[in-house]
C-alpha cells in the first residue's frame, strides 16, 4: 500500500493536477448545486451507483462494471428528463457568467428596499389583503412569469398598496421587484409540484413556491384568510413572525447578492460552501486515482499513411512509392484513449529535395 502511494507521488504530474482540479470544480458545483434541490435524494442515488462502479472497476469485478456501464449509457438519457428544469436553470446561470449587474446598491437603498416591503406587507397582513411580492435574485424569471403589465416604478408602499387593493384590476397577480423598482404587476406564477409535501396550501402560496423551486428569487405571501406573512425561497415556504423578522431576511437576500463591498472573486469563492468542496477534492482525487493514474507504459502499433507536401514543379515521383508505414507508439493507456487513429499522418517534405542519396525525417 505505501509502495503504491509512493509510486502515485513520484510519478505525478502538473498536468495531473490540472486535471484533479477541473473536475473538483465540476463535482463541487453538482454538489452545491443539488444540496438544497428536492431532486438531490435522486442524485445521491445515483452518487451510490457511481461508487460502486469505481469499486467494482478498481476490485476487477467483470460482471458488475458490465452491468452498470450499460445501466449508466441508459441512465443519461433518463437524467435529462428528469433534471430537465436542472439542466435549464444551469445553462441559464452559466450564460451569466461574466455579466454585472448595472445597479449599485448602498446601505441606504436596500434597507429602505426592505424596509418598505416589510412594512407594506404587515400592513396588508393586518388589513387581510391578500398579496404576493416576488424579489429577483440572480435567475432570469421573463420565462416563469405569464401575463401582467410593465411598471418600472420606483418602490414605495403606496404604490403596492395600490396594486394590492382589492379594487384594482392586478390585485390578484404579483408584483416583480428588483431591487428598488417595482418592474411588473398582475403576472402569474408556476404553481408549485410539491404543494402536497407542505400541506393544504392555497394558490398564492402554491404559485410562491412554484417559482423558488424554479428559480433563486424570494416569494413574499399575504393570506388573506388568515393575515400571516409566509417567506417562500430555495423551494421551502415558511410563516414570518412578523416585519422586522421580514427585514432581516430581506437584507440578508439583498447583501448576498449586491454585496456593499467589492469582494475578490476568489477568496469569495473560497470561502462559501467549503465542506463541498473539500469532498470535491476528496472525489475528483479517487477517480484520478481509478480512473486517470497512469500506472504502465504500452505500446501500440498503427498503420499510417504518408503524404509528400511541398514537391518542386520539376520532380516527379515515379511509381511505386511508399504510401503507408507501420508505427510503434509508446504511452500509458489513458493516452490511446484519447487518441483517434485516423488522425495520423507521417508527412514528408520535399521543399529541399536534391539529386542524390539524402535523409528525410518523417514527422507527425
């Protein structure tokens, strides 16, 4: 075992870490990615799965590797139907990569943000006027949000008291804030497919968590029946004691995603979600170790054609001439993995032919 690891170490290359790296990055954004998903039991299924797969291909165990490498060619195209709304959502995020948001918040215009939203909806609440307020986090939501009307108004609680008031015609919708701006009214929500898992919800509620499920914005719910304020967010709904309980949720939301100061995106990086990313590491380490080691040198042998590039106007190569050559190539066997045959080509150059004997080096 210690010879082992030794022999891991001594032949280690940079390129092997670059390599452990990468898919650390890989596995610790699908880990943070699925902890707070209600899909995540799915996916710590088939982690199982893909555990034992590594043990059965590191104990030589012949039949379970058959087994599960044609369960796996199966299982893919299962996943996209099932993470269909994942794999959206991911693709969305990742085309924000590199875009900033315009706006620039202060300490002033978030708390007052909140402080508005807190206390309209406890107002509402003790009025038993129904309302749901939708704050945009990072997610685009124009494909979650059917019907309504274009405000961009600046935030205020009379103008979502007007909205709210049971005598308005968007009464019934919900209101689009972002930031400190009230961008559309009257729109419908996705209703929740999970409501049954959180009880006997009513519509506003089941459309609030319907869209965290969906996206990283936070839902703000008013019952009408009963006048309570319910937080939906990260596909969880729960009851707010009251507005100052309200505000602090609020700037929490607001600061996490326009932080007042100007972090380093690494160190930022760094510093959130580090038990998924230590088992990352730990992971991507295990599969390098299984699967990208590179234990022996093989080698292999391939025919290759050759070809004459760059033949003076006034040679003429006379039949027969070699057209194919026999190769040996040495490498680990992870190399001819990634090595496609038909790519080989021994190319010989004949821009400074002379008359004679002479050497031609053939190169790939």
């Amino acid at each position: 075992m210690v010879e082992s690891a030794l022999a891991i170490l001594r032949n280690f290359r940079i390129l092997d870490l670059l390599d452990i790296a990468i898919i650390s990055v890989m596995i610790s954004a699908l880990l943070i990615w699925f902890k707070n998903r209600a899909t995540r039991f799915v996916f710590l299924g088939i982690t199982l799965l893909g555990v034992i797969y590594i043990l059965a291909r590191f104990f030589q165990l012949y039949l379970t590797t058959v087994v599960l490498q044609a369960f796996f060619a199966i299982l893919l195209f299962v996943l996209v139907v099932i993470f269909q709304e994942d794999l959206r959502r991911f693709f969305e995020r990742l085309g924000l990569l590199g875009r900033f948001r315009k706006k620039i918040f202060t300490v002033t215009t978030f708390s007052e943000s909140a402080e508005i939203i807190a206390e309209t909806t406890a107002a509402l609440a003790h009025k038993r006027i129904g309302a749901l307020i939708v704050i945009q986090g990072e997610d685009p939501l124009d494909r979650h949000l059917t019907g309504g009307s274009n405000i961009d108004g600046l935030l205020s609680q009379p103008l979502l008291e007007s909205i709210f008031d049971p005598h308005s015609i968007g009464h019934d919708g919900a209101v689009l804030v972002d930031g400190n701006r009230v961008m559309r009214f009257g729109c419908h929500l996705p209703l929740s497919a999970n409501a049954a898992r959180h009880g006997n919800l009513g519509l506003r509620h089941s459309a609030a968590l319907g869209l965290s499920e969906r996206s990283d914005a936070i839902c703000i719910v008013v019952s009408e029946e009963r006048g309570t304020i319910s937080l939906a967010r990260e596909e969880r709904i729960q009851e707010i004691a009251n507005a100052s309980a309200l505000r602090i949720e609020l700037e929490t939301f607001f600061e996490k995603r326009m932080p007042l100061s100007k972090p380093t995106p690494i160190l930022n990086w760094l510093k959130k979600n580090q038990r998924e990313k230590v088992l990352a590491i730990v992971l991507a380490g295990i599969l390098w170790v299984v699967f990208g080691y590179q234990r022996e040198t093989i080698g292999r042998d391939f025919v290759v054609p050759i070809e004459y590039v760059n033949t003076p106007v006034e040679w003429v190569l006379e039949e027969p001439k070699v057209t194919e050559v026999k190769i040996l190539l040495m490498g680990p066997p992870q190399a001819f993995q990634l090595l496609h045959p038909d790519t080989l080509r021994i190319s010989v150059d004949l821009k400074q032919i002379r008359p004679g004997a002479q050497e031609i080096t053939l190169t790939r």
